[in-house]
C-alpha cells in the first residue's frame, strides 16, 4: 500500500498493501501496527472519540500509553477531537492524530481538516471504517471514507481489514516529508470483527478501576398510505409460508398493511412509523432466539439498521428474502445486498404468500408475553431505568417523537406497545450518528409547526448544545428533550466492551474510552441558553411531566444509573427466555 497524495475512488486500493504476508491480521493487530507506525513518524498525541468500529484503535492506544509510548485524549464530540488534535499538533509543532468512528463522526472532523490544510497543520485523522464486503449494502454506519475530506489531505491511506497498515501510514508520512506542503493526512482503516481482545490475548494493560458510574444529580422516504392502484393489489396470495416482514426506518404504513393483508408478523422498528395494528410484534428481537430457526422467507421495507438479531436473519443463507424498492434509493448499491429486490406489490405478495396456519398467532403470543415479562420486570426496579422512561414517552405523546440514535431508540424498539403510536417517529438513521440530533428536531418541529419530543442521551445532548442557540426573533420550535442521563455512553456496556470491561485489566479502558463519564450540569447549560430546564427522578414526576402539553422549549432531565445497565438487559433477556420456556 502507498500513500497518495490524490483522493482515492470508493473502489481504489489507494494505500492498500500488497498481497502476502501480514494480510491476515486481526483487527487489534492491525491497531496496534498503526499506533506503532504513528509513533514512529513522531506522533505523541491522539484525542480519540468513542465509537464501537474505532474499538481496535482505543484498545490499542490504551496499551501504547500505559507503556509511556503515547498521550491518548478522550473527546465526546467529534468536532471538538478534530480541533483538540489540530492545537495540539499546532502548539507543539509536531504530528498529532484523532482517531474516530465510521459514518458521520468522520464528517465532523472536516472542519479541522480544513483549517488544517490552509494552516499547514500536521493533522493526522484516523477513521475506522467497515470492511469491504459491507460497503454498498446499507450496513449500519457505512459510508464512503476515502476521499471525503476531498482535496485537503496532503496524503491519504485507504487499508483493508486484515492489512498490516504500518507500511501505508509510513508511506503516507514520507510523501509529505518528501517534499510536499505541510497539512492534513487521512489514513482510512477498515476492521473487521471482533473488535475487541480475545481470549488469550496479552493487552499489557495494568488493571484497574475506574469506579462505577453513580447516578448524576443533576433513506427511503415513507410510502404514502396505500390507495388506488395499490389498494388494489393489497389482496392474499396463493402459498403458504412461515415468513416475516420487516420494516425498517423509513418504511411507511404500507408496510404494516402489507403484513396484516399476508397474514404475516411485522418486526417493526420505532422509526420505521410501521409498528401499529395486530400483525406488529412487540419485543420482537427477544423472540428471534426461539422462532427465528423456524423463518423461511423475509420481506424487507425500508432499511433496518436497529438490532443485531435482525441483521443475524438477514444474513442467514437458509432464508429467502425480498425487498421492496418502488424507487431507487441511494443508500444500498444494485448487487451488494443479498436479497431479490421487488419493486411492486403484487410480486411482494407472491415472493412472500400467506403465512402458514397458526404462524401469526405463535408470534402474537409470544409477543403478549414478551411484553408482560418485560413490564412485570420494570414495576419491580425501584429505580427509573431507560427502558422505563422509552415506555412512558412513547404512551405520553401524540405529535412528533425524535430518538436519538444510541440506546434511547433501542430500549424503544424493546418496549414500545404497537397499539399506540406517536404521529411521525423520526431518527437520523441514514448514518446512524448522535451528531445534531437537538438541530434536526428542532426543524422537524418548525417544519410543519407540530409539538415535537425527542428522547435522547447525555452523550447526544451533549453533542448538539450548541443547537440550544437561538438568536433574538427567530422563530422558537415547540420542542421538548427528555434527556437519558446516566453520565457517559451507556450503550457500550451493553456490547461487548461491557463484558470485556468486567475483566480487571479493562475496567478502567473501557470506562474511559467507552464510558466516558462526565459530570457536566445540564441544568446550568440550559440556563445558559435560556432554555427551562426541570429534573425528573421519579415514573410518577415522568409521568406527570409528560402529560403536560408541549409548548415553547423545555428540557426534561431524568438521572438514572449506567453500572446496572448490561444487568438489566440481561434481566430482560432472561425473563422472557423464562415465559417462552
């Protein structure tokens, strides 16, 4: 692999190593062979964001500085790590890197790299990417890196999951020592799973304890309703079969009419504004253990992005699957997804036929008692949870709801009961990033003057503050933020860094790069914007505050734990294995 000086087409090997040995490495291998070639080219600090697809990296900078090679930074807010990087290497006249996520996280650092090419800044930006065979396929977070800082890198590496990167980036540093202006370099880095240390892997890392994390005081458009000519072919088909449907953001409402029309259970997720009327399954990522073996065809609407036990039947190679395109989209490319693409109604229906006898009503049932065991569970925590607080929001409003695109839309999809729904459910689901979550509820709440709640963590809410600002006489959006705060990134504790974080020579990494606690009083940051600001700490005070209408701007802050967040989910977990049994 070379570095080139040139922006790399998305099917390039631009930067990539040349077949034969170290092409195999596994993806903390490949991170720590990039720490390492950093450090040699004169690198002594990188601030790094929290990102899952980023983890070799964070893992690998962990070692590297608890053996004094490295100063690692952690930043919550993309933007803020590029220019954090940016003044570092500035004030200290040398290379310095950020390290992000894939998706939109690499797209907040644009700015730095900008100011950083026309500065002459040494900014080194290294952004995890997904593998080769994701791209084009409208996996979760997966976009085109390479070349989306345009012309300003002064070099740029494109590596390949299992290619050994330490060449690339010395290539790269040597292009622009050789004779080059000064500035940016893009050394692009694709992993692939797992992405964490694996059993019998020697991490170097001293263990410790960063302390639990205590409770703060403080693309598709959706289709139109089926009319016409649609209605029309909205009928039953010959065949029956033991197939789902599965709607993903963006689906619309045809897609709940479809699967009542088949017959068929709908695995809706919240954003999809599918999850109503009797074929909708409630909880139903927990019922794919014990009925998923049993599926034999999917029908897919809109792009799910949401939950890796969908993603599991997606890829499984015994299911036939279909998906429906009336019109071109942009977020998959034609070839690069596995199922047989439909784009009218009438072949949908015959792809998918009517559900076999009793099929429907195995599921509805499962689904009655999901839900039960998952309620009775929550009236037993005595403390407010994010699973408690999804319910309420959900039951509590009727005009606009905006999820942030981190555990609030999860614990959502788990919890939301299909026989209410909120007008429109929205959620940047494209890429799948927290970023200018508040800034886009906002204009979706002035768009058409409709109320608007969103329900978001600390982490987003963070992310987006500054979108709080308003300037004198411009129009105020009738908005509402429910504010998840368990003081850091809850959502990784639930992945695999949570367990890995339970091990005594993670638990202070993993709290670090992925927690990334903070103590930062969101009441006094609402008074600055002037923005009214109320903390909520009980179902009953949630739930009285939520019945108030939405008018003007308000926050509502509701402090829960994170330490007992995986404990809870595996709660969840086991208490509908239990009533399946």
């Amino acid at each position: 692999m070379t570095g080139s000086s040139k922006t790399p087409s998305p099917s390039s090997a631009a930067g990539s190593a040349e077949p034969g040995a170290g092409n195999n490495l596994s993806s903390l291998q490949a991170a720590r062979s990039a720490v390492s070639a950093l450090i040699a080219a004169g690198v002594t600090d990188v601030v790094v964001a929290p990102g899952s697809r980023s983890a070799p990296l964070a893992y690998a900078l962990a070692e590297a500085e608890a053996q004094g090679r490295v100063t690692v930074h952690v930043r919550i807010d993309e933007r803020v790590a590029g220019f954090t990087a940016l003044g570092l290497a500035r004030g200290g006249h040398r290379p310095a890197a950020v390290a992000t996520t894939s998706g939109t996280a690499v797209g907040e650092l644009m700015p730095a790299v900008m100011e950083a090419h026309h500065a002459g800044v040494p900014l080194v930006v290294l952004s995890a990417d997904r593998p080769a065979e994701l791209h084009g396929t409208g996996a979760n977070q997966t976009t085109v890196q390479p070349g989306i800082f345009a012309e300003f890198p002064a070099a740029t590496a494109d590596i390949r999951a299992g290619d050994d990167p330490a060449g690339a980036i010395s290539a790269a540093f040597d292009r622009v020592s050789a004779g080059s202006p000064a500035g940016p370099i893009h050394i692009n880095l694709q992993f692939r799973e797992p992405l964490i240390p694996q059993d019998g892997d020697t991490a170097g890392l001293p263990a410790g304890d960063a302390g639990a994390a205590a409770a703060p005081d403080t693309e598709l458009p959706a289709d139109p309703v089926a009319t016409g000519s649609e209605a029309a072919v909205l009928a039953k088909h010959s065949g029956t079969r033991r197939a789902v449907v599965i709607a993903g953001d963006g689906a619309g409402e045809i897609a709940a009419l479809f699967a009542r029309r088949a017959g068929l259970p709908l695995l809706a997720e919240p954003s999809s504004n599918a999850r109503f009327g009797p074929n909708a399954i409630g909880a139903y990522r927990l019922l794919l253990e014990e009925l998923g073996p049993e599926i034999e065809r999917v029908v897919v609407f809109g792009r799910p992005t949401l939950s890796r036990p969908v993603a599991g039947l997606l890829a499984r190679t015994d299911v036939e699957k279909a998906i429906y395109v009336p019109r071109p989209v942009n977020w998959f490319t034609a070839g690069r997804r596995p199922e047989t693409i439909i784009t009218d109604l009438a072949g949908l229906f015959d792809f998918a036929g009517e559900g076999t006898q009793g099929w429907l009503e195995r599921w509805q049932t499962a689904s009655t008692a999901a839900m039960a065991a998952v309620s009775s569970l929550l009236d037993g925590q005595s403390e407010l949870n994010g699973l408690h607080v999804a319910d309420l929001v959900w039951d509590h409003t009727d005009g606009n709801l905006v999820l942030g695109s981190s555990n609030p839309i999860r614990d959502m999809d788990l919890v939301a009961a299909p026989d209410w729904h909120p007008l429109d459910v929205y959620a940047n689901r494209g890429l799948a990033g927290i970023d200018g979550t508040i800034a886009t509820a906002a204009g979706i709440a002035l768009a058409n003057g409709i109320p608007t709640r969103v329900l978001l963590g600390d982490l987003t809410f963070l992310h987006d503050a500054g979108a709080l600002l308003l300037g004198p006489g411009e129009p105020e959006p009738d908005l509402q933020l429910v504010v998840l705060n368990d003081g850091g990134g809850g959502i990784f504790s639930t992945l695999e860094h949570g367990a890995l974080g339970e091990r005594a020579e993670y638990t202070a990494v993993v709290e670090r790069f992925f927690g990334t606690p903070h103590t930062v009083d969101i009441s006094a940051l609402a008074a600055a914007y002037g923005v009214p600001h109320r903390l909520v700490r009980t179902a009953d005070e949630l739930d009285a505050a939520l019945d108030a209408p939405v008018a003007g701007r308000s926050i509502l802050e509701v402090p829960v734990r994170r330490d007992s967040l995986r404990e809870l989910h595996a709660k969840v977990r086991q208490a509908v294995q239990k009533v399946l049994a």
